[in-house]
C-alpha cells in the first residue's frame, strides 16, 4: 500500500532531507518525488510506500504533521485508497 504526502511552505535547506529522514526512520519508502520552488515557497509530492510502517499510520501521520509544524511547512499525508476515493469521477 502506498500514500501520498504532500508538502508545502517557505523554501529553506534541508526541507526534503527532513522528510525523507522521518520516512526512512519508520520504514516508508519513498517510491516517487516531485518538488519545485515557486517564487521562494516549496511544493512538493511524494509517494511512499506504507507496507513496512513500523508504527500505526494514523502515528506516522500524525508525526508528519508534527515535523510540518516544527519546520513551519504544512504537511499532509493520506492513504493511497483515500486520495483516490476522492479523486474518482
């Protein structure tokens, strides 16, 4: 199973390192990465994959929301079948 985690904020260093450390800490595996800079603000999309979590996911999310907040950067993660739930015609 995968989810999507998406990121966004002011543009500083160590933005995807600080999200990737935290992935790899739980043992998420980041499959696809897309980011951009856009006029100093930080967008970013990851993939990762959630079969190996090593805590509960709604943790794992809830700790992603608590590295958002101490970076000042807004960060989301959903379940894959949830992102997808609401995208469907």
């Amino acid at each position: 199973m995968n989810a999507i985690l998406s990121v966004v904020g002011k543009d500083t260093v160590g933005i995807l390192a600080a999200v990737a450390e935290k992935c790899s800490c739980h043992k998420a595996n980041v499959n696809d990465v897309k980011q951009t800079i856009i006029d100093n603000y930080f967008a970013m999309f990851m993939i990762i994959n959630i079969d190996n979590l090593n805590i509960e996911f709604n943790d794992f999310v809830d700790e992603m929301t608590e590295l958002g907040k101490a970076k000042n950067l807004e960060i989301h993660c959903m379940h894959e079948d949830i992102f997808n739930l609401m995208h469907k015609i």
